[in-house]
C-alpha cells in the first residue's frame, strides 16, 4: 500500500465511477476536498482507501491481499487510536461494490460496526418558492460573515457544521454557502453545501428540534436549491439513512428526486472517560 501524491489524482479517477453519487469523489479529484488517498500501485492503481475528514472509501479490486493488510494496518494503528483520542463516537465508511463487505470484520478489529441502508436523492431545477412555505415570524438569511458576527443562539452548533467538511469558517465562506433560518434572536435551522465541484454540490441540513415540524426544513431547502441554481449549480445531491423518513419525506417535498440506494458502514467507538 502506498500514499498517492495530489498530483497523480486522475489515476484514481476510474475507480470513482461507480460512486460518482458521492461527490466527495469528485471534489477530491479537483483538490478541494483535502484527502488521504492510499492505493495499490502509485502507477496503474487498482484499488483505493482514502480518507476526507471523517469519511472513509473503498473502491475498486476489493481481493488484492497485501492491499487490504495495509488497510488493515493503517486502520488498526493510526485510524482508530486517533479517532479514540479525539472522542469521535464513530466514523463511516463508503465502498463501491458488495466485494468490501466481506472484508471489514479483518480491517477493523474488537469494534461494533453496523451495515447502515441509506438512499441517494439529486434535483436539477426549482419546483417550489420558499416564500411560500417559510411559516411568519421567521426571516431567512444567508450564512455569511454578517450573520456570524450576530449574537444569536446555536451559532456554535452552525459553526460546528460548517467546518465538518471545510478545514475553518473563513474556507466554508470562501468555497462554499449556505441558508439558515432566524426567529427573534435564534437560529431554528440551516442548510450548508458540501462538496462544491464540477457544477454539483451536496446538502447538509439541520432543523433545531423545538422548530420541527413546521415547514422550516422544505423552506431551507428551496432557498438553498434557489441560490444554488442562480450561483452555476446544476445539480444538488441528497444522502440519508433509509431509517431517517422524515430527511427523505423533506427532500421529496422540496422537489428531488430518488436515484437509489445503497450501503455503508458506522464504525462505532467505544464512549471516552
């Protein structure tokens, strides 16, 4: 097993493909996702592990044997010792083909881990106006460097969430965007994207529990998909976990469309004292 440099990214290209529904994929191939890409052969690679934050991804020839001992190893010695002194309660864990599951009882060793169903929505043009959806008495805004510097309530948590997939604030700021919803002096919820690369991005939405229920996540997500589109965004990508039907009932209700299911792994960790 080998690191790949930046520079030699497009080798890795092919094996994307079948996970081309995961713009992570993507977004790392055009460097604006920063990864940890190990492959088989740093010349004509037939397998990849790689790691963006706390994403993990198998793809490709899944029975190359002293690959998948360096997977093994860099997940036994470096991933999981990190994770645990970091008090992460668990990391995921995408691969393309059936060919994976056999294998992650090796690669990870004395932790629970679960084969978790999700699904996959895409949506492509405005169906809805979020005018009229958005309930009274809430405003919306865009999440800019404006709003952060508002004393309002939960902005720590969006902060939080905002750097989940970019390195710091002024990096989401800079290379991505986001809508959020204000009532009075809080934040009720907020839609970010994630993984802005080749005219597509991803949603990352969150609804404060007390502000459930209201409309305030379909009225997010139309402005969110309204910005996007007038912004060169030609396609926004939706991931949930199959169990999580009110996330998908949201996406359906904004205008998306299913593409398919598929599978995934949580690796769970044990609770740090």
């Amino acid at each position: 097993m080998t690191a790949l440099h930046p520079n030699s990214y497009e080798l890795i290209r092919p094996l994307l493909l079948h996970m081309d529904f995961h713009l992570i994929g993507r977004s790392i191939l055009a460097k604006k996702t920063p990864a940890q890409i190990f492959v088989d052969n740093n010349e004509a690679p037939k397998a990849l592990f790689a790691q963006a934050g706390h994403r993990y991804i198998l793809a490709g020839d899944a029975e190359i044997d002293s690959f998948n001992r360096g997977i093994q190893k860099q997940f036994n010695e470096v991933i999981l010792p990190r994770a645990q002194a970091e008090g992460l309660g668990g990391f995921a864990v995408y691969y393309d083909t059936p060919a994976w599951e056999k294998k992650m009882d090796a690669f990870i060793q004395g932790k629970e881990i679960i084969h978790a169903d999700r699904e996959y929505f895409a949506c492509r043009e405005l169906k809805k106006n979020w005018r009229e959806v958005l309930p009274e008495g809430f405003q919306l805004k865009m999440v800019d460097a404006e709003l952060l510097a508002m004393n309002l309530k939960h902005l720590d948590t969006l902060k939080e969430e905002m750097t989940s997939e970019r390195p710091s604030v002024e990096d989401f700021l800079a290379k991505s965007f986001g809508v959020c919803v204000v009532h009075e002096n809080e934040l009720a919820g907020w839609c970010l994207s994630e993984y802005n690369a080749d005219g597509r991005c991803e949603i990352g939405i969150e609804t404060i529990s007390e502000y459930r229920q209201r409309g305030i996540g379909t009225a997010l997500t139309l402005a969110f998909l309204e910005h996007a589109f007038s912004h060169g965004i030609n396609e926004v990508g939706w991931h949930c976990f199959k169990r999580n039907v009110p996330s998908a009932q949201t996406a359906l209700k904004a205008g998306f469309d299913k593409v398919c299911d598929y599978h995934s792994f949580i690796v769970l960790l044990e609770e740090q004292k």
